[in-house]
C-alpha cells in the first residue's frame, strides 16, 4: 500500500467515526496528513492532527516524530493529535506519549 493510500483508508476510518475531515497536500503538509474535526455538543470543534506512517514492520516509529508532532499540535492549536502507523512505536516514543497523554494517542493499525 501506498502512503497517500494508507492516509485515505484513516481519514475513511475517521469520517465512519463521525470526523470532518481533510487530508493535507502530499507535499508541505505542515507537520500532520489530515485534520480532523469532532463537533461537541455545547463546545467548540475539537481539532484532532493526525500523522500517517506506513512504515515496514521492522521500522519502528521513534522519539524524535513525538517530539516533533507535539511541536506541530502546539503550533496548529490542536487539541489532540494521533500518529497512526503500520509499524510499532519505541520504547523511548511510548515512554514520551505518556507524558502527554492528553494531547497525543498513538495507534496501530496492523495492515
């Protein structure tokens, strides 16, 4: 599968899920592939970013993308972010989501 296919199928995911969603340009996405919006009853929209990584099995997603997708969030005034991978995330990365629970899920989905 593709990258830009795999950014379809969890922005396809999202919209069965309730989201308004937007897939970014391939090219200067801006630190995230789709924005996502979930309406509140009473609130605001709730501005979910969310980075694809169709990566291999044996590579992992690292520290260094959290550290910098936190940036991206902070920067685009999200209120949540999620990294979606075909891979798996390590140990350092899962130890620094945990840090920042609230603002940043990290999920996998096994293709």
């Amino acid at each position: 599968m593709e990258p830009r296919h795999f950014e379809e199928l969890i922005a396809e995911l999202l919209l069965k899920q309730g989201f308004e969603v937007e897939l970014s340009k391939q090219t200067r996405d801006n630190g995230y592939d789709i924005l996502a919006l979930k309406n509140v009853i009473g609130l605001s929209p709730v501005k979910y970013l969310v980075e694809c990584k169709r990566y291999a099995e044996k590579r992992k997603v690292g520290v260094e993308l959290i550290r910098s997708f936190k940036e991206v969030l902070q920067t685009e005034n999200a209120n949540k972010g999620i990294i979606a991978t075909t891979s798996y995330f390590t140990k350092p990365a899962l130890i620094k989501q945990n840090e920042i629970p609230y603002l940043l899920d990290l999920r996998i989905k096994l293709m």
